[in-house]
C-alpha cells in the first residue's frame, strides 16, 4: 500500500465550509425570535450553533490529518461502544426523552445521540467487515444476512426510543455500503420486499407514524395536527419565489414552522433566499456528494472505498430525507439537514466524519 499522502480535497472540503458558513447564519436567523421568547436571549441558538461548529472543525482538522487504516484496528470497539450507549439511552433515568424520543444522553440543555454515533460505528466496522470478507458478499445465507442481521439490531434499537429517520439514514447508509461491496441486486431486492412489509407493520404499529403517513398523502385533512408541519412549511417556501423575502425576513419563524432552526431551516432558506438560495444551498451539497464519490473510486484500497461510500451515503440520504420532507415529497421523519440545522452532537459527528472522507481523498489515486 502506497502512503504518500498528498493535499486533501479542496472542493471538497471548500463546499463543506461554505455549507457550515450557511448554517450558522441562518440558524440565527431562524431562531432568533424563538431563542427570546423561550430564553431572552436571541444570540441563545447561534452561540451553540458556533461553539458546535468550532469543536467540529477542530476534530475535522484532526481526523483529515489522521490516517484513517486506524480507524479499521478499532472499528469492532467502536461498534460495541455505540451499542452500549443506544441501550443505555434506553434505560429510564439514563435516558433523556426530548421531542418525544427517549434518545439523547446528557444533563440539561446539553446531551449527545448515541444514534448519531452508531451511524459513523455502523459505517466503519462494515467497511472493515466487508473488506476483508468481500468474497463471501454474494452468498445470501453466510455473505450477506451477517451484516444484514447486525444493521438490522441497530435499527431495531433505535426504533425503540423511537427515531425512524435516524434508523432510515443508518439503513441507507448501510446497504450502500453492502452494495458498494458486491451483493447480489437479486438478494437486496428480494430482502428490500422484506423491508416494506416491516415497514407498513411499523406504522401500523405506531398511530401516529399512521398519521403521519395520512398527512403526508393529504395535510389538509387535519391542518391543526398532524398536517399542520407540512403545510407550515409549503406556507414558507411559496412566498420565498426567486429571491426570497431578503435574510431575516421570514413570517413563519414567528411561532408558525415548529423547528424553524432545525428540521425545517431549509424551508426558512428557501423563504428567505428564494429559489437562488435554496438551489445554492443544494449545489453545494451536490458539490459535496460528487467529490466524496470521487474519493470512494480513487480510493487506494477495498477499505477506504466502502469508508468513503459510507460516509457519503449518510451525508447523501440525509439531505435527501430532509429535503423531501420540507417540500411534501416524504412523510415528516424529524431529521436535520447536515452542516446547515442547529445541532449538537450531529454537527460534530458529521464533521468528523467529513474529516475522515477529506484524509481518504489524500490518498487517492
């Protein structure tokens, strides 16, 4: 294995600035009003925002500069430990529910997702798992259900605190990456039936996945409950037409979006920033995705290449669920927008992992 290692991507690594860049201002602008009222303090959401953005650029410097064949030697420890802390999150008293979602481990107004870790534990050990049986990939019984069977426990964890979009961006990130590895499209598909058969018993199972689901097909059945999100936020990306009401503008940060600063920042974009803004914003992200997929090719190993997709299906499925989701494409899941959503524990880790994905590309063919 050659390891001259050269410059990281600076397209890459430019567009991910420039996104974060983004996200700063416009949680401030999203959250100002609320931080006020819920806090006297309309600063309260941008400090955070910031003081998350700076730790995130300092573990991304470290893990662009740290050769990542070490994070292979520890992805089985990872693995546990993010199984340790998603059962731990579990436990009453240990937990913390916040949005209706036993999820979140920590005191106060500052707390980590343990399902945020095992995204980037997910991704990591199946790298290494993959890479080195990537022989066994395409028998169904010993190649495939193993790793199948693991993302699966994982998902199933989740799913009880409960957090689909979450556990929707580790399953997609998690196939990719099996795909990505050789299995046969034959056996995903047949198992991708599979997968919506548990899907529909999952929402069955839940009343409000339910209305969730009957929002989603027709928001003005119930415009005051379960379809009162989307319609708040067709309400905020309508009025932003081309250029947007001008930043700091928008009408639906007033106590109408709920979670204007977070799963809903893209459309407080979109009606601020018009079309321009928005399709900049999705540019950049496009930008992003590309030049990780190049790095995934180029790539000097088996390892690296499933690492890179990885990391990239996280980032890709992400934006995709959330986009979806703002403009009525998908059913509201409660996920952020990477790199742009006020965030915490997810901000950082997305960096980290962007940091990862930047030290791969300096080895790249």
């Amino acid at each position: 294995m050659v390891k001259a290692r050269s410059a990281p991507d600076w397209m890459m690594l430019g567009s991910t600035l420039l996104l974060l860049a983004v996200g700063v201002v416009m949680v401030y602008s999203a959250s100002a009003v609320l931080a006020f009222r819920e806090f006297g303090d309309s600063l309260y959401y941008l400090k955070r925002q910031a003081l998350f953005a700076a730790l995130g650029i300092a573990a991304m410097i470290f893990t662009m500069n740290t050769d990542y064949w070490i994070w292979k030697k520890y992805a089985k420890i990872m693995l546990i430990g993010c199984f340790i802390l998603l059962v731990a999150v579990l436990i009453p008293g240990i937990g913390v529910v916040r949005g209706g979602a036993r999820s979140w481990l920590g005191i106060g107004s500052f707390g980590i997702q343990p399902s945020e870790f095992m995204k980037m534990g997910m991704i990591v050990f199946l790298s290494k798992w993959l890479s080195e049986q990537q022989s066994s990939i395409t028998q169904f019984t010993w190649g495939l259900l193993p790793p199948l069977g693991l993302v699966g426990l994982a998902f199933g964890i989740i799913m009880l605190q409960p957090d689909l979009g979450t556990g929707a961006v580790l399953v997609g990130a998690s196939l990719l990456i099996i795909y990505t590895a050789g299995a046969r499209l034959l056996h995903l598909s047949y198992l991708g039936l599979v997968g919506i058969l548990g899907f529909v018993g999952l929402v069955v199972a839940a009343p409000y996945r339910l209305k969730r689901i009957t929002a989603f097909l027709d928001p003005w059945q119930d415009p005051l409950g379960a379809g009162y999100q989307a319609i708040q936020s067709l309400f905020a990306i309508g009025p932003g037409g081309l250029v947007g009401l001008g930043l700091g503008m928008s009408r639906q940060k007033y106590s109408y979006l709920p979670e204007p600063q977070t799963d809903f920042i893209f459309s407080i974009i979109a009606e601020e920033l018009g079309f321009i803004g928005g399709s900049f914003v999705l540019l950049l992200f496009t930008l992003l995705v590309w030049r990780g997929l190049r790095t995934a090719i180029t790539a000097p190993d088996t390892f690296g290449s499933l690492l890179a997709t990885g990391i990239v299906g996280m980032i890709a499925v992400q934006v995709i669920i959330n986009i979806g989701v703002v403009i009525g494409m998908f059913p509201v899941t409660g996920i952020t927008l990477p790199l742009i959503s006020a965030g915490g524990s997810s901000l950082t880790l997305m960096l980290t992992s962007i940091g990862v994905l930047l030290n791969i590309s300096r080895y790249s063919r």
